[in-house]
C-alpha cells in the first residue's frame, strides 16, 4: 500500500540514528563540565525529542502522500456507507 516502503524506512531511520548518536555525543561532552547538571540534560533531552517528532511528522505526512489514493477512497467510502 505504501510506496517505496524500505526506502522511506531506510532514510527515516538513519536519520533518527544521527540522532540518537548526536544526543550520546552532547551527553558526553556535557559529562566533561561542571554543567553536567539535570537542567542541562533535560534540554538536550527536549532537544533531542523535537527533532524526532519533527522526523516522525514529516514521515506520517510521506506516508500518506505515498499511499495508493484508490485504496484510501475505497476504505473512505466503505467508512461512509455504514454511518448513513
């Protein structure tokens, strides 16, 4: 139903991988401080989370845009019929 499925996957998930491993670099360069403090952790927590949503959101908005259109009018109109 989807599109370029695994492409879609591939490129989403290396993406949240940088992530990940950006938020382990901060963390560590962050130990090495005196501003290794809950504040400071919280932020690159918030920060980190932000940017995975943002991922999260566009591939939702891909996924749609990828979806075969024939399905989604069918599964639509079966979804109307039975509340009239």
């Amino acid at each position: 139903m989807i599109q370029d499925k695994k492409e879609l996957v591939n490129e989403k998930s290396n993406r949240l991988s940088q992530i990940l491993a950006d938020y382990v670099e901060d963390m560590e360069r962050l130990g090495e401080t005196d501003e290794f403090t809950i504040d400071n952790i919280e932020k690159l927590w918030v920060g980190v989370d932000e940017r995975a949503n943002e991922i999260i959101r566009e591939t939702s908005s891909e996924i749609i845009e990828k979806m075969d259109e024939r399905k989604i009018i069918k599964a639509k109109k079966k979804s109307t019929e039975t509340k009239e």
